[in-house]
C-alpha cells in the first residue's frame, strides 16, 4: 500500500511578547486547528483509497478463484461420468486434474478471504494522530 505522508508545520511563531493579543493568539489557534484538520482528512482519504484498492484486489482474486473452482467442479463431473461410462484409466486423469484444479481454487479463495479482513481496513495512523491532535489542542487550550 502506498504510504500517504503529510508535512505537519511545526515552526508555530512564538507570541511577540506581553503585546500578544488575546484574539491574535485565538487566531492563531484557529488557524493552526484548521490547517491540522485539513491535514488528517488528507491522511484519512489516502488511507481509504488505499483500503479501497485492497478490496478491489480481493474482489478480483476471489471472483477468478470462484472460476477456478468451477472449472474444476466441471472436471470432475466429467471424470465421474467418464469413471462411470468407462472404467479405464482416463477417468483417473479427469480425477486428479479436476482435484487439482479445486485445491487451486480453494487456495485463491482463502488468500483473497484473507485481503478483505474488515481490521485491515480500519485507518490506524489517522485515529492515533488524531488522539494525538486532540491532546495537543487541549494543552494549548488549558
């Protein structure tokens, strides 16, 4: 997954002093709250376009496992009528080379299962900076 950096702007000025205003520092502060939340909502949609991408893949991998396993579904319906219709060694072929088309399907179903875990897709990072952000906002607040 691509990772979404944001440049946080540190370099807050300092107030100039006892002439610092009240409504210069509330200014201040509003700005700087506005600029922070515009900021997580950016990390917020990186991490969910990246969490969209995922189930896209998995979507993908799981449709073409679904394909798979019915085509080896097919062949084993063959081999059971070639089994049953012939009872030569032909059938034994269409057997394993069904089964082995099966296990493949099932092994692609699984890992695409894998993919679409609903905890992948929580956006860690933007709830911890925003725990973070929030704690910020109240010391400057307090």
């Amino acid at each position: 997954m691509v990772e979404a950096t944001t440049e946080r702007n540190h370099s807050v000025s300092p107030p100039a002093g006892p002439t610092a205003s009240v409504t210069g520092l509330l200014k201040s502060l509003a700005d700087d709250i506005t600029r922070l939340f515009a900021q997580e909502v950016a990390l917020a949609k990186a991490e969910v376009s990246g969490a969209v991408r995922d189930i896209k893949s998995g979507v993908l991998s799981m449709a073409i496992g679904l394909g798979v396993l019915f085509a080896g579904f097919i062949i084993l319906l063959v081999a059971a009528v070639l089994g049953l219709a012939l009872f030569f060694v032909p059938w034994l072929a269409a057997l394993i080379v069904g089964g082995v088309v099966c296990l493949i399907g099932i092994i692609l179903l699984m890992s695409a299962k894998k993919s679409l875990d609903p905890q992948g897709m929580v956006p860690h990072r933007t709830i911890e900076s925003l725990r973070r952000d929030e704690a910020m906002v109240k010391r400057a607040v307090s």
